[in-house]
C-alpha cells in the first residue's frame, strides 16, 4: 500500500478513538451488561415527573452551587444525571441512600423513601447494585438584601404514574 492509504487509515483511527475516548466520560456512554456491585452505574428511565425528592442538608448547598454555577437573580432549573449510592456502612443509618451528582454529594433520600427503593431494586435484582438516573436541581436565586433561595433536587425514578391516576406510596 502506498503512503496516502496508510495515511488514511492512520487518521480514520485517530478520528474513531478521539471520538469514542476524547469526550468527558460519561457512565451512560458505554453502558455496562454486568449488574454486579461495583460496576459503572445503569441508568434507571424514568416517566419524566421527578417525583422522587432528595433531602438537601444546607452542608451541600456549595456542592450544588459548584454543579451548577454562580447564583442569579432567577436561580437554576438544571438537568444532571444523578448516582444512587447505598450506604450500607452510614453509622447514623444502615439502610441510607445517598445521592451524588458529578462526584459530589447533593443528599440524601428520606428514610422511607430509601427503603422503598431499596425494596424496589431488590425486587428487579439489583439489590445493592449502584444505579444512575435523571436529577432536575431547582432554585439557588439571590437577588440581594437577604432574599437568597436555596437549591432543591428531585429525581426521576419512577414511583407512581400520575398519568394514570395513581398516587405517590405512603
């Protein structure tokens, strides 16, 4: 083969690597088959409604804040991909489920609410097994003289379908 081929060649493979490796990593880019605990997280689809709310402590406001940027007068309403994390070795709470968003931790879920997750992953088998799924995070306004709003998170794990008429557990 001549040069120009093997030029060719040599850049259609530069192309397919960079464009396969050279982006940020995201878990859902190469989504994994393997269930076992330890593996790249699965996102979960949701319906769409984040029903599910996350207990943000003030102590993770400045994560928020680093997530989603400088506040503004009219605060955030901001997609992210969300990590379901159990803390089977919480000291306070042996069943807690906390919540991370690009690396950081934004919460934690209530506790009946991380026991009916827990229940409903156990149940698909996927009992321990950490889970992504879409994070809307609202609010984090400051338009001065103390009106300052805090961040919220929900997320979007399907509990119930509004839809059709169904009510939120508990």
């Amino acid at each position: 083969m001549n040069w120009f081929v093997w030029l060719f060649l040599f850049f259609v493979l530069m192309f397919i690597v960079l464009d396969r490796y050279g982006r940020k990593y995201n878990p859902t880019m190469f989504p994994r088959k393997d269930l076992s605990p330890g593996t790249d997280p699965i996102m979960i689809k949701g319906n769409g409604e984040y029903q599910l709310e996350v207990v943000v402590e003030s102590r993770y406001q400045d994560a928020l804040e680093e997530i989603c940027g400088p506040r503004t007068d009219e605060g955030v309403e901001k997609t992210a991909i969300a990590t379901i994390v159990f803390e089977d070795d919480n000291p306070k709470d042996n069943l807690a489920v906390r919540i991370d968003i690009e690396g950081k931790t934004v919460g934690h879920l209530s506790k009946p609410f991380a026991r009916l997750i827990r229940e409903t992953m156990a149940e698909k088998g996927y009992a321990g097994v950490t889970r992504n799924c879409a994070a809307m995070i609202r609010g984090g306004w400051d338009r001065g003289k103390g009106d300052k709003g805090n961040f919220g998170v929900r997320l979007d794990f399907p509990l119930y379908d509004s839809k059709k008429g169904e009510r939120p557990p508990g």
